[in-house]
C-alpha cells in the first residue's frame, strides 16, 4: 500500500534537483540527456525512504482488521490491551489519510506517542491482541501469537522512527558540508 503520489510532497526533491543538478524546477523532459536522467534517478533514490517507510506503515496497518463493525472487537481489545486510545481508528483516521496522500509524519508521531505510552506489561498484552489477528487473517495457526504480534509492533515502532527520520530537513548544503568536514577530519 503505497501512498499517492503528490507534487506538494516531492517539494523537497525538487529544491534538490535544482540544488544538486541545476535543473530549473519546470525543465522539460525532452531536454534532458542520459546524464540528466541518470542524475535525477540518483537524487530520487536518496528521498525514496521517506515515501517508502510510509508505504510500510500503511502496509502494517492495512494487515490489522478493518476500522468496520466486523473489526470492532478487534479495536476494542486493542484499546484495553494497550492502555492507549492513540491507535484508536477515530484518532489515526485523518493521519491514515494524510499518509495516503504522502505525508506519513503525522501518523508516525502518533504510532511512536502510542507505543511510547504503553507499559511493558500492556505492550506484551497489544502484542497478543494483534498477533491473533494477524494469525487468524494471514490463516498461519503453527504460529504463536505472541511472537507474531511483538514483530508486528517493532516492526510498526521502527517504521514510524524511520518515517520521522527521513523527514529530517537536514540535506541543505551546510550540513552536507559540516558532515564531509566532520568525516575527513578524523
């Protein structure tokens, strides 16, 4: 589940484009040569973690039952289990949205406040609730529950640190350069 697509959200890849290869934001691709092409295949490829940790979030959450009547229970353990409402499909709706519209940081905040807030106790305790989702809807029952639902909540922990992470606004120019001065001075 990958989210859409939207020019406001490759803003920052464009300043970079300009940035890296001075390439004028409205150039026509008729204009580029295989260098130019290669160039910006590059440039994407260093922002493309950002948009595909988000798509993973999505991914993870997509796993779960459905936020409908049928996954109600499934909500409602939730929410018990974890000692936390943050997850709640009332309070991530809009965040799931802005997420599939590209920008995941939002829900990132909030799946990290979430998990922040759970006990140890409670966290075993959500990991069981989401496990016997997982294994009833992915039909693995030689599973135990448990482990799968403690992957599935690491698994959502880091991608939402790395959402967050790939959202840094530190590729300007004097960073890049302090970084290179840090390294090559050791």
């Amino acid at each position: 589940m990958l989210p859409e697509v939207r020019p406001h959200v490759s803003t920052a890849l464009a300043d970079q484009l300009e940035h890296q290869l001075d390439l004028a934001p409205h150039v026509e691709a008729g204009r580029l040569d295989v260098e130019g092409v290669a160039g910006i295949a590059v440039v994407a490829a260093a922002h493309c973690d950002g948009y595909a940790a988000t798509g993973h979030l999505l991914g993870l959450l997509a796993a779960l039952p459905a936020p409908t009547k049928t996954g109600e229970r499934f909500w409602s353990d939730l929410w018990r289990s974890s000692g936390t409402a943050y997850l709640l499909p009332v309070n991530v709706k809009a965040l799931v949205l802005r997420a599939l519209a590209g920008e995941g940081t939002a829900l990132a905040r909030q799946v990290l406040s979430a998990v922040d807030e759970m006990t140890p106790p409670q966290r075993v305790a959500a990991g069981e609730v989401i496990g016997q989702a997982l294994v009833e809807s992915d039909h693995l029952p030689d599973l135990k529950t448990q482990v799968i639902g403690e992957l599935w909540l690491r698994d959502f922990e880091l991608t939402a640190w790395r959402v967050l992470h790939a959202d840094r606004r530190s590729d300007d120019p004097a960073g890049r350069k302090a970084f290179l001065d840090a390294w090559t001075s050791v």
